[in-house]
C-alpha cells in the first residue's frame, strides 16, 4: 500500500517536471509596495507610514508575498531591495506626486526597472489610482493631471487595439463583457489624465499603449488603463484590488461576483509578470524578516472600513 502510493507519487512529480521546466518561472514571487506618509496631525496619530491592506490581499489572493517599501530612505537601501523583489507596486492613496517622499522612492525604483529591463533583467511595476498618475509623471518628468470628480463604479471604454496589449491578450469573454458592460471598475479619485494631455506628450504617447478610457462624473475624459509598450509597466486609475477587500461606504463600491473576479484577473496577470523574475533575497532569514507578515494591520472602526499596515519607519516623524 505504502510502496504504491509512494510509486503513484513519483509518477505524478516526474510527470509535473518537464512542465516547471519548461516554464521556468519563479513560483516564489515577492513584491514590494510602496509606503507613504501619512498626515502627521492625524489624530489619533497611527504611524508615520502606511500601506492599505488591500493591495497586499490583492497581490497575495495572486499567490505572490509583499514587503512594504520604506520612503525617505537612502539610495543603497532602494537598490539592495530591488534586487531581491520580483515587481513593485504604487499603491493609491492623497500624498503629492512630485515633491513627496513616496514620489522620490517612486523614481529611484523606476529608474531601477527600466535599466534592469533594458540590460534583460524582467522587472515589472504596477501603478494604481495614485501609483497609475505617478508612473505618468515619471515617464514625463511633469504633472499633466486635471481636476475632475470620479467616484462612483464603471464599466471601462476600451481601446479598438485593447486584444493587441500584454494586459489584455489573453482576457476572457465573460471578464470581457464584465469590464465592458457592468459597473465593476471603481473610481475614486480627483485627477486624472485626459486623452488630449496623453497625445499632446512626446514622452507618454512614446512610451504607454492606452488601453482604456471613461467618462468622469462631470464629464471629462479620463485615460484608466494603460501599459508600457517596451516594458512590463501597468497602470489603471481604478482600484482593481477594492472590490473583494474594502467596504468604504463612502466609495460607493458595489461587490459582485463579476466584480471579484475582474480583481483576480488582475491580480493573476500582474502576479505572473512577476514570476518571471529572478530577483531573490540573499537567504530565508532575511527574506522572513522583509515580509509584511511582520506587521499588523490596523483596523479603524469608523465606518469607512480603513484597514491599512501602519509604520513608524522614519524619525523623527515624515513631513509631507
Ligand atoms: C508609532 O509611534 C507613535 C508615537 O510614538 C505611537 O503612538 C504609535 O502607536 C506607533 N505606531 C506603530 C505602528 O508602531
Ligand atoms: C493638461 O495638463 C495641464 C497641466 O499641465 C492642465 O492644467 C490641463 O488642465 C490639462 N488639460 C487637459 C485637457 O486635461
Ligand atoms: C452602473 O451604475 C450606474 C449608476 O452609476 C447605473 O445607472 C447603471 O444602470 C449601472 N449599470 C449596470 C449594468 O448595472
Ligand atoms: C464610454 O464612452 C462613451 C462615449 O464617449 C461615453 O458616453 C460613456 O460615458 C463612456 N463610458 C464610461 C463608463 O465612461
């Protein structure tokens, strides 16, 4: 009995092998999302640092783990980091794009994946809501966003060369009809990038592949999906990972079942792209003790649902 199933095991991992080969992929993918500060007179004062929960519920329901990256640290702290993580993310959030900490770190790793990508070395980046606009302020070297109002859950207007796209290539037909048809896209954000400012740019109509637009609520245009051309660079002005995770009542935030599953859609594809990296931490210890695992989410009961990772990472206390 024993030697049979034994036997029956054998067969079953020689026959899995090839397959693993072949793909070659790291299953051990590990990915960094960026901190950033939080208002210093809040009150009560949680930390100085924080990470919302969703977006490390969104990457591990991908089968990936998360490390917080830290802001306003040196740039030997950013370069040994980025070679042991496999894909960052640029999470949402209120903290300014150009002048603020998180944008700085923002930089450095940017600058961090597009030379590792030039020289062969796969390293993908996420941008979402306030990560997307940071990624076109990065690639343009200036803020082109404009005011509007976006706050409500959309289907998204895609683009006659979406099925061209890396994002959307392989997209189901009911995830397509879900993104096309059903309010399952949550919008919850001020600014926005309209396809006139995106053309009217050398920098970002050079570099990104628009995939999707939307109508604001007071009627602008805004782009809220784009990827990099030569890059392994998403970005949405949406909230992919909200759905499933958060219940903000002031989000007006809807959770269907059609509006869980876009979430993993993309929260597989981007887990994916970064297992196609082979950054990896020098040993276990150290990988262990990088983990978020290493710290509690927070919970505030008032009634917007606010579960974020606080830090005090930095004193004396971040200045916006
Ligand atoms: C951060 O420091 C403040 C002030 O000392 C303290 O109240 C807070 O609990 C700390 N937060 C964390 C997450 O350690
Ligand atoms: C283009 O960007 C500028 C900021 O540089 C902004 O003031 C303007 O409103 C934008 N125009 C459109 C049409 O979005
Ligand atoms: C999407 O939401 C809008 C309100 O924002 C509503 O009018 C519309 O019927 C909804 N669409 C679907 C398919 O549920
Ligand atoms: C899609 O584009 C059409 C035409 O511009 C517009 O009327 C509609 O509101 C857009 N849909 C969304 C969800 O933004």
């Amino acid at each position: 009995m024993y030697s049979a199933m034994v036997t029956i095991v054998i067969s079953f991992v020689i026959q899995l092998r090839p397959t693993i080969c072949d793909e070659n992929l790291n299953s051990r993918p590990i990915i960094g999302v960026l901190a950033q500060s939080c208002d210093p007179k809040a009150d009560p004062y949680i930390g100085d640092t924080y990470i919302p929960s969703t977006y490390v519920k969104w990457l591990e329901s991908g089968g990936a783990r998360v490390v917080p990256i830290r802001v306003k640290e040196s740039d030997q702290y950013y370069e040994t980091l980025f070679k042991r993580i496999n894909g960052v993310v640029f999470p949402g959030g209120g903290i300014n794009i150009v002048t603020s900490y998180f944008a700085k770190a923002a930089k450095l790793l940017y600058n961090m994946a597009l030379k590792a990508n030039d020289d062969g070395d796969y390293f993908p980046l996420w941008g979402t809501c306030q990560g997307f606009q940071q990624l076109t302020v990065l690639t343009s070297g200036q803020d082109l966003l404009s005011y509007l109002h976006a706050h409500r859950m959309l289907p998204i207007n895609l683009t006659s060369d979406f099925s061209q796209s890396r994002l959307f290539a392989d997209l189901p037909a009911d995830i397509l009809t879900s993104l096309t048809l059903y309010n399952v896209t949550a919008n919850h954000h001020n600014w926005g990038l309209s396809p006139k400012n995106f053309s009217q740019n050398q920098a970002l109509r050079s570099f990104y592949r628009v995939l999707s637009t939307n109508v604001a609520d007071n009627g602008k245009d805004f782009i809220s999906t784009f990827e990099a051309i030569k890059y392994p660079f998403y970005g949405v002005q949406w909230h992919p990972e909200k759905v499933p995770y958060d219940w903000d009542l002031g989000d007006a935030l809807t959770h269907t079942k059609r509006g869980v599953k876009v979430t993993q859609y993309f929260a597989d594809f981007f887990v994916e792209e970064c297992r196609k990296s082979s950054h990896h931490f020098p040993d276990i210890d150290t990988e262990l003790s990088t983990l978020i695992n290493n710290y509690h989410p927070h919970f505030s009961k008032d009634k917007r649902f606010q579960e974020h990772y606080y830090f005090n990472f930095t004193h004396p206390h971040l200045i916006l």
